[in-house]
C-alpha cells in the first residue's frame, strides 16, 4: 500500500516536475533545507540536485525507512539527515533557509500544512525563509452532479433489505467526497473562496466567503472544490482538472438539491480548521424564495454508541 501510494505520486510528473523547478530556483550552494513530509525523499534529493549544503529530511510515516534507504543508494546521505519524526516534536542543530512541503491534499489544507508550516517557522527556520509553497488558495463551484449526488447522499432514502436506513442521510450530506471538475455541471464561474500566504500565516483556522451568480438552471447539488498552490512565482500546480494530476477534487454536498436559475445568488462561506473539519454554510436565493444550508463534517460523523447505563 505504502510502494503503491508513493508510486502514484512519483508518476505524477506535473507536481513533481513542478517541486523540482521551484526548488531549484530557491536553493543555493549554501542553503539548509527543511524537507517537511519528506515521502520517499524525492524533494531531499532535488534539492541536494540544486546544491544544498545540508538537508533535514522529516518523515513521520514508515517511510522514513525509503528516505533512508534511498539516500545512501543515491549517493546523498552525507547530506541528507532523516529524522523519523512529527514535525512538531523536533528540534534541529541549524535553522533552515528554505522549507519545502508536499504536504497537500484534495482540498489542499487535508494534510495539516499550514499548521506545519506555521509550527516550523517558529521554531526551524531562520527569519524570511523561502517557503515552497508559498500561497495557497482554495476555488469552489456550484455544480449540479445527480449521478455523484444519488450515488453519495440520496442513495439513502431507499430502503435496503427491508430496512429504513434513512439517518444516514445526514451523515452523508457532510463528508466530504472525492469528485471529478467537470465544467459543463457549473452553475456558475469558480471563485476563490480562501486564499493563504504561508510565509505569515499565523493561524491554522482560515475561512472566507464568496457570492455566485448563476449562470444556468439547475440543481444545484453542492460545490466542487479544488486548490492551487502557488510553490513559487511563476510555478504553481492546481487539482483543478480532473485527470490532470493524481489528485482528484472535493465534493461539498447540500442536505437536500436546490433548482436554481439564471440570475440567482448563492452566498457561500467556508471554514477550515486545519484540515480536520470543515464548514460550508451560506444563502441561496432562487425564485423569490431563500433557502439557507449550513454543513460541517462534525456532522458526519455517526454518534458514540450509548453505553449499557444511558
């Protein structure tokens, strides 16, 4: 599971490609290096490519080992230090001049980066250190979807085996799913809903809001979600087309579809704490009428069974 998942990432040559040239545009010959999630080492070794003087590679995972195994077959382990460690409980013998993540998921923040990234600032790198990525900004799109709707949410209001499963219904209108951006399913142009510098940053609690004006009629179903990662300027790398790299987008789904027409108002706001639970609420006004949503993935998740005393 672990060679297959690494294997996905190495094969993406549109991200790593685009870590390989960032990195060698911000390390010098005497620059020290803070691989943050370091994988399989790939951005250690580019980075030694570029010529760093030293590079402190930080891997929580087992694959600590790859890191390990892989920079002495390579010939860098002199100047590769593996630490198989949480980023946060480190501490190390120099600052570093530039940090480097790939610490991203679907919707960007799902991987604690900018909790990392903050953490590291403070405490591992020396004062206006180059930070690969450096923006981050996260775009939604009102889209109609029925069959990823039907599949995901709606599936529940049918009986199964001679059972009312309906409850889980709710659980399901707020989690988060993986989702193909098709553009012909938009009800109205994508926005930028947040959007991060990780070089002052202070918070791993973001948010912000945006209006749609829609476009076309339909149902809207929820919104597709995607980031981009500026890594420096003039390089930036995006999940926002589905197939084009090895990430897929986020479905944020509503509890229940809303037709919408041409001319009508979404307001949206979104929140992120940290990666770990999200928040989509907001307004539609459609028809003359007002429909209000408010979902978060604390809602997604089933309630702890009562014990034999409740």
């Amino acid at each position: 599971m672990l060679l297959e998942f690494h294997r996905e990432l190495l094969a993406d040559t549109i991200r790593t490609d685009a870590y390989r040239s960032a990195i060698r545009s911000v390390v010098s010959r005497d620059s020290v290096v803070l691989d943050l999630g370091s994988g399989t080492g790939i951005l250690a070794f580019f980075a030694c490519e570029a010529g760093a003087r030293r590079v402190f590679a930080i891997e929580e995972s087992d694959s600590a080992g790859a890191v390990s195994l892989l920079a002495r077959h390579v010939g860098l382990s002199d100047r590769v230090e593996i630490m198989h460690a949480r980023s946060t409980e480190v501490e190390l013998p120099e600052r570093a001049h530039v940090l480097v993540t790939e610490t991203l998921g679907s919707l960007g923040l799902d991987e604690h980066i900018l909790s990392s990234v903050i953490d590291a600032r403070a405490r591992l790198l020396v004062p206006d250190a180059a930070i690969v990525p450096r923006h981050l900004a996260l775009s939604l799109a009102p889209v109609e979807t029925r069959s990823l709707y039907a599949q995901q949410v709606a599936w529940w209001d049918e009986r199964r085996y001679g059972f009312d499963l309906g409850p889980m219904r709710t659980l399901a209108s707020n989690r988060l799913c993986l989702a193909d951006a098709d553009p012909s399913g938009f009800l109205a142009p994508p926005a930028v809903v947040i959007d991060i510098d990780l070089a002052s940053a202070s918070s791993s609690i973001v948010s912000g809001t945006t209006r749609f004006d829609v476009t076309r009629g339909g149902a809207l179903h929820g919104f597709v979600a995607w980031f981009t990662a500026t890594l420096v300027p003039g390089v930036t790398l995006s999940n926002d087309t589905a197939g084009r790299t090895h990430w897929d987008q986020m479905f944020l789904p509503l509890a229940h579809p809303v037709d919408v027409r041409a001319g009508d108002r979404i307001e949206l706001a979104l929140k992120s704490f940290d990666g770990d639970v999200w928040v989509w609420s907001g307004v539609i006004e459609s028809n003359g009428q007002t429909t209000t949503f408010l979902q978060s993935t604390v809602f997604g998740a089933p309630p702890t069974p009562a014990g034999p005393d409740t």
